[in-house]
C-alpha cells in the first residue's frame, strides 16, 4: 500500500466519507493499519499523561501488581508498555462487542469477522490525537466535545454501512454497543483504583 493511499483513507475517515470506511472494512491489509494507528495514538496519548505528570492506566495495572518495589524508570516503561497493550486490547474488544450487537439487531450487509469491524474502528482512533489538549484550559473541553461528538457520529457512519441499517437503528446499536463496553470498562478500570 502506498503512503498516499493510506493519507487518502485517513482523510476520508475524518471526512466521514461512507465508502473509506468500507474500503477499510472490505481490504485485510487495513487491520494492520488501523492496529498501527490505533498504538500511535497509544503511545502519543501515553506522551501527553507522561508530561502532564499523570499515571496512565498501565502505570496503576503495574503498581497493583507490584507494589512500590520497582524504580520509577521501570514503572514508566513498564506501565507504559501495558497501557499500549491495554489501549489495543479495548480497540479488539470494542470491535468484538459491535460485531455480537449489531449483528443481533441489525442486518449485517455479508458475513463480518472481527478484522473487518475492527479495521474501520481503528481508523476512528486518529480523531483522539486532540486528546492532548485535554490539560489546556479552553482547548481541552472543546477538543473533547468535538472529539465526542465526531466518535459517535464516525460509529453510527460505519453502524450503518456494516449492518445494513438506518441511521435510527444504526444509533440504537452504537449507543448499546458503547453501554456494553462502556459498563465493562468502567468496571475494570474502578477496579484499579
């Protein structure tokens, strides 16, 4: 794949353009892709808490694990490693649990594997770069809004277009969707705390 075809679908994927996300869902080599996307933007979310002096996800997994033990050195590299792999390990669930919901109350348009959802999913993860405003004051509310408000409507966008569903239904299935994984998520990370 050529690096302008790759600049074409990111563009395409902020744009919302209907037929990116399912060129990215029909193409194998998109999974790849869209699994570098989604641990770039991992590791540039990972830069951000570092400078900001917060703990990352991956950090607190660590300390649970081992306690004050380890060298502050190992902790950031350590916990950072798992925050990527935590970051990967959500996109790859988020995908499995949109495939089980829209699959049960939409109409898949042909048979979906995990790749094929998960490949336009990752994709969305490059609208998260604006994540690193988060500590601006000014800037970071509204990146997060926008951010917010372009992640539901980039999931409804490829809802509708793997599902075979309007854009009703298509919001049905994204909003129960996100519940799922949301409820799930929020629970292993208060388990962490």
């Amino acid at each position: 794949m050529q690096m302008g075809h790759f600049n074409q679908r990111c563009l395409g994927v902020l744009q919302l353009r209907s037929e990116t996300f399912r060129e990215i869902s029909e193409d194998p080599a998109a999974f790849r892709q869209s699994a570098a996307i989604v641990a770039v933007v991992g590791v540039i979310g990972l830069a951000a808490s570092y400078v900001g002096d917060q703990d990352t996800f991956g950090m607190r997994v660590f300390d649970r694990l081992v306690g004050d033990d380890a060298s502050s050195t190992v902790r950031v590299l350590v916990g950072g490693a798992l925050s990527i792999a935590i970051v990967l390990a959500t996109w790859l669930i988020e995908a499995g649990v949109t495939r089980f919901v829209g699959s049960r109350l939409g109409r898949p348009i042909r048979s979906l594997t995990l790749r094929s959802v998960a490949a336009p999913i990752g994709f969305t993860r490059l609208i998260d770069v604006l994540n690193v405003l988060y500590g601006v004051a000014f800037l970071g509310p509204i990146a997060s809004v926008f951010s917010f408000i372009w992640g539901v409507a980039a999931g409804v966008t490829i809802v509708k277009l793997l599902f075979g569903v309007g854009t009703g239904r298509a919001l049905v299935i994204y909003m129960a969707s996100f519940l799922v994984f949301g409820v799930s998520a929020a629970g292993l990370f208060l388990a962490t705390r």
